[in-house]
C-alpha cells in the first residue's frame, strides 16, 4: 500500500483543528438558531440554517478524508 505524500501528511495532520473549527462554527450557530430574539431576523436565521447545512457537509466530507487518509498510514 502506498504511504502518505508529504503534502498528504501535512493535510492528515490539519484535519482535527478543521474539524474542531467546524464543530465550534456548528454549536454557535446552533445555539444563535435556539435564540427566538436571532429568529426574528428571517434573513439572519436563513443564512445562519444555510450555513449549518454547509458545515454538515463539510464535516462528512472532511471525516471522509480523514478515514481515507487514515486507511493509508
């Protein structure tokens, strides 16, 4: 099986900070969404929603990177 490029083991090795970054992201928005005042504001909570959306997203991905990254240590 082939290793790691150093390039890849430089991403290995950012990916729990990225993913501590994303969690931190999704818990401030998640709470700012549990805020009825922040509900008020359509705009604000549409966005804040969609971007809860992307973290997911980018989260799945990036664990999928991880495991994949994992796989080849």
């Amino acid at each position: 099986k082939k290793k790691l490029s150093y390039k890849e083991t430089r991403e290995h090795e950012a990916i729990p900070q990225k993913i501590d970054a994303l969690e931190a992201e999704q818990k401030a928005l998640a709470e700012k969404l549990n805020d009825p005042d922040f509900c008020r504001d359509p705009a604000a909570a549409k966005a804040a929603a969609a971007r809860l959306d992307a973290i997911e997203e980018e989260l799945m991905r990036t664990l999928e990177r991880w495991e994949a990254l994992e796989a080849r240590k």
